[in-house]
C-alpha cells in the first residue's frame, strides 16, 4: 500500500482518484487507489492509498504517486518486493518508539540504511513525530517529509502511542493505513502481518488507559478492549495452526507501552483491568507461545531476561536467551524525541538483564526459523561518524522449538 496526502483533492473526472506509476526499469504499470477527505482544524487534506498487487518477488521496482489529469507527480521513488520463498528469508527489521521531529536522532540513520534497502520493515511502537496535531498538523507533516527517504522504500508499520490522543487520536487514524494480512481489513489499532519466519502482530496499548475518558475518546471506550483481546486471541489461534506455525515459528507481539521496565510495570497491561482483572495480555501471549514482545514509551532500551508473571525463566544459566522457557521482553523508546532520556532507577529488578539509557534503533535480524540477533545501535551523535551507529547490546535467540511446549 502506498500513502501519500495532499491538500488538493487529486479525483480525476471518472472519480478513479490516485495513481501509482510503478516497473522495474522503467513506469510503465498503474494502479488506482482512493482518497479520503479528513478535516483537521481548518484545513482539508487527502489521504491518498494506492494498493500494489500482482507484483514479481524480489524485484527492486521504481514508482511515483500523483495524478495524470493534472500531472502533479512525486519524486521516483524505489522499494523490494518479497521474495518467492519467504520461509527461508533473512529479513531485518528496524524498532523504536517515541520518536519525533525535533532530537529525532534515529531519523538519519534510518535514512542512510534505507538508500541501501537494508531493512525490510521498519517499526514505530508509538508516540509519533511530537506531536503529529502540533501546528494544525503541519508539524506532522514535517516529521514524514523527514522520515520520506526511509519509508518511502521500506514499509512503515506503527502502533498507537498515547501522545496521539488529540481530538479521539483523529491523526494517527487518518494518517496511516495499516492492513491486517489476514482478512485484508485496515485497522491502526490492531493488525498483523508475515515478514520471512516472522508472524508480527500490532496491538494497541493504549486501550488499557483512555477508558476511563472514553467520552471524549470514544474510540477508546472499554469495549475495544475486549473486541481487541478476542481479535488477538483469534489472530493468535490462525498463527498458531501447525502448517502456519511450521511456515512461520517466530510471533512476536508490539506495543507502545511495555509491560515491565524498569521504574514500574503496567500491571493493567498484564493483568487486564482492575477488580476484574480481565483481557490481561501476560496470561494470552504465554498461552500462544509467544516469542517477543516489544514494548515503548520509557525513552530507554531495556532486555530483560525471559519472563512470566514477574519470573525469569531463562534458558540455562550460562545461556538464558537459548530455550527461553518464557517470552522475552525488550523495551525499545529510544528513538528520540524533544522529551530526552529517561534515567533509570539505581537498582535494577533482577528481570533486567541490560539497561541503556541513550538514544538508539533495535534491530531484528530474523536469520532462520530458530536464530533472530537483535542489536541496539546507539544513535546519540549524529555528527560523530565513530559512535553512530555503533553497536550497544547484542544477544541470540535462540529457539529450537517454539509454540507454548517450548516452556517446558
Ligand atoms: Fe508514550
């Protein structure tokens, strides 16, 4: 799906609005999309989607996006298609949070990685641009013009984070189109999608949090919270079937919030809502063998040791991350923003296995069906060609059977 948004409605006379002009070496396919109108304080813009398909595996294509009755035309921009055989893809993916315009440290190095296709997904666990409403939206629309050289080629998958409140979160929704691979629905909140050996799943923390003023966030009212947690479970039953499972044994679940970091742990997140203590994620995510969950908001890095219901359960003692007998967490709200850091608390809960309180971009490297490395890189000097970039925390999962049985 490519998204773009203009300020000018780009409906051509038969009503068949936005075009993408896409081939290998030269545009010579196109396809339509549609554009909808979306009011933000006193100005209209279009949010144009244009659905690709039928596209080669792995096939570098060059498009542009616009419009042929008034030939307005984008930049020629490029991206990779998925490969034929995605079982034995090495796909990379880049994480982060809480990453706005101003001290976006990490939006450079996305940029430069992004020249060479170095990522095959990039993902903003929450809390966008600082904030996208800020200017009548304008200031939103600057943070993707600076983010365009990075997800213009790769794709951009986010989650919701509570600093896109304004106004029922009118901008996180409008903005973004996320897809559920699945049924094909678009839905921000919640949606998974297959990258290689990987089942990724986006679910909205935010849920937990905003109902109590679900009467100026409706789309936050407690309902969701239930109609969210059946999705899960759904979604997680489809992806645990044997043949899936077998295709694609890594699930990893993202959020903005995470459930244990350092200065505190959201147990609402955990457990579901209070006195009736209902839709916690700990208890679904361990039921269904879930690998990974990847949490944001603190503006730190954070691995903790496997963990469930606040025990770690590593794999051994010399190697917890071999066999993990519980999913592991990672924090990942470094991405940077005009909040800063966070400092961390003097003495770490024994879960905590390493802390970084720098700015930085975690990346997956999903190597094979039992082998992902993730890396912290530190992005804290941009001008410091040395230091940027730089590897701060390396660990191997390692996991040679997956699904629920791998706990025991
Ligand atoms: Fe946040």
């Amino acid at each position: 799906m490519i998204t773009w948004i203009t300020f000018e409605m780009s409906t051509n006379t038969d009503g068949l609005t936005p075009i993408v002009q896409y081939g290998q070496s030269e545009l010579n396919h196109k396809s339509f999309g549609y554009a909808t109108a979306w009011m933000n304080g006193n100005r209209t813009s279009f949010v144009n989607r244009v659905m690709l398909n039928h596209l080669k595996p792995d096939v570098i294509y060059l498009y542009r996006c616009g419009n042929e009755q008034n030939q307005i035309w984008s930049k020629t921009f490029k991206f990779r298609s998925k490969p034929e055989n995605e079982e034995e893809w090495s796909p990379k993916i880049a994480l982060f949070g809480d990453m706005g315009l101003v001290n976006g440290r990490s939006i450079p190095y996305l940029n430069e990685r992004s020249k060479n296709m170095e990522y095959d997904v990039i993902f903003h666990s929450g809390d966008i641009a600082y904030n996208l409403h800020e200017l009548n939206g304008k200031l939103g629309d600057e943070f993707m013009r600076k983010m365009e050289p990075a997800i213009s080629t790769i794709p951009y998958q986010t989650a919701v984070g509570n600093h896109e409140w304004f106004q029922n979160f009118t901008h996180y929704t409008n903005r973004y189109t996320m897809t559920d691979s699945l049924t094909g629905d678009q839905n921000n909140y919640y949606y998974s999608f297959n990258v290689g050996p990987v089942h990724f799943i986006s679910i909205s923390s935010e849920f937990y949090f905003w109902y109590l003023n679900q009467g100026e966030f409706p789309s936050h009212d407690i309902e969701n919270i239930k109609i969210q947690y059946d999705w899960l479970k759904r979604d997680l039953i489809e992806a645990n079937r044997p043949e899936n499972r077998r295709k694609r044994p890594w699930i990893i679940v993202a959020a903005h919030r995470a459930m244990y970091c350092s200065p505190w742990m959201w147990t609402i997140l955990r457990k579901g809502i209070p006195i009736v203590y209902r839709w916690g994620l700990e208890d679904i995510l361990y039921e269904y063998g879930v690998d990974m969950y990847i949490g944001a908001h603190e503006h730190t890095y954070e691995r903790l040791f496997p963990i469930y219901n606040r025990r770690v359960y590593n794999g051994s003692l010399d190697n917890p991350y071999r066999n993990p007998k519980a999913p592991v967490h990672f924090l990942v709200g470094s991405g940077g923003c005009r909040e800063l850091v966070d400092p961390f608390i003097n003495h770490p809960a024994p879960w905590s296995a390493k802390r970084i309180s720098d700015y930085g971009i975690t990346e997956l490297h999903v190597m094979n069906k039992t082998h992902i490395r993730i890396q912290q890189r530190s992005t804290h000097n941009v001008t410091d060609l040395q230091t940027y970039g730089k590897i701060v925390d390396s660990i191997l999962l390692v996991k040679e059977r997956h699904g629920k049985e791998a706990w025991f």
